[in-house]
C-alpha cells in the first residue's frame, strides 16, 4: 500500500519515485513561483488562466540555514535543520533537512529532496519532504 504524502498540496512523487514541488509559472513573464495560488504573479500581476502549473525539480543550492533547538509543534522533534534551498527552476524555499550521522549543512552545496517517512498526529505513517546534501558525505 502506498502511503500518503504529509503536504500533498504541495509537493508530488513522480513515477520514479523522485519529488517534484507543485509550483506554477506566469505565462504573461515566465516568472516561476512556488507554491501554487491564485492571487496573481508575484513578479507581473497576472492571474487565471496566465498562471499554469508547473512540477519543480526537488534539486537546488543551499543558501542558508537555522538550527532549531527549541520547538513545540508536533511532528517533529528539536533539534532540526530548516534550509533555505534556491531550486534549480528558480523559487528560494525553505525545508527542513535530512542530515546524516556527522554531518553538517554547507552553503553554497547542491541538495536535492527525499521523501521520507514519519508518523502524523493520528501515529499513521505518511511521506514528508526533506531536503539532503548531494555529493561526498563526511
């Protein structure tokens, strides 16, 4: 049985099992924003039908990045990472990281997104997107 995604407004898996984050792209000026909405360009003002949906690539550049050691919501225990990920198709986002054993966020270093399990508020397990480090690990 598959199990279901945390946000799926937000973010998808695609055939392959790879992410992708639900953004949309301006027809009116190309801009891509992320997420979806309904409001208009962020960049030009167009709305309805110049807005289209578009699938991002869950790979991009560290850009920064906080620690967080105090938290009271559910879902997710401190300490945690929440990185500030430039993707590849444009938009900056913020996630929360996927960290191994030793090792720590470097700016600058590409990442791409992971789907991976937790338990939500009912203890029922779902996918949640994460963000973790490409390339040589510590």
């Amino acid at each position: 049985m598959d199990r279901p995604l945390a946000q799926p407004g937000l973010y998808a898996m695609k055939m392959d099992g790879h992410p992708v984050l639900l953004g949309q792209i301006c027809a009116a000026c190309g801009h891509v924003s992320f997420p979806r909405q309904d409001f208009g360009c962020e960049k030009c003002g167009a709305y309805g039908e110049m807005l289209q949906k578009k699938e991002l690539e869950a790979e991009g550049i560290l850009r920064s990045f906080a620690e967080v050691h105090l938290h009271s919501g559910k879902g997710i225990e401190a300490p945690f990472t929440i990185g500030e990920v430039a993707l590849a198709d444009g938009p900056l986002v913020r996630a929360t990281m996927l960290l191994h054993e030793g090792e720590a966020p470097v700016i600058g270093r590409p990442v791409s997104g992971k789907l991976c399990p937790q338990q939500d508020a009912q203890g029922e397990e779902e996918l949640e997107l994460r963000f973790e480090m490409k390339g040589e690990r510590a």
